[in-house]
C-alpha cells in the first residue's frame, strides 16, 4: 500500500512526542528538522492544573 494511500485511509497518529522546557522547544524543533527526514511540529504545551 502506498504510503499516500495508508496516510488517508488510516490514524497513523503523531508519531513521537518530546517533552521539554519551553525555551527549548525551538532549538530542539530546529536541530530536528536539520537532523533527519521527519517534520517536526509544536503541538501543545502542560500546564499545573
């Protein structure tokens, strides 16, 4: 199966997610997307309830 195909007919999810400090999150992202054949996204952030 192509791997266009499996994208659109499955949930193939986010993949692997880092956690780390906020003044990070940049560099770690930058160094990611130089670094290897991944996109790399922010996607959120944690916050003390």
């Amino acid at each position: 199966v192509p791997e266009a195909d499996m994208r659109q007919t499955f949930n193939l999810g986010i993949g692997l997610v880092f956690v780390v400090p906020p003044n990070a999150a940049d560099e770690i992202r930058q160094f990611l997307q130089q670094n290897s054949n991944w996109p790399a996204y922010r996607i959120g952030t944690v916050e003390s309830t």
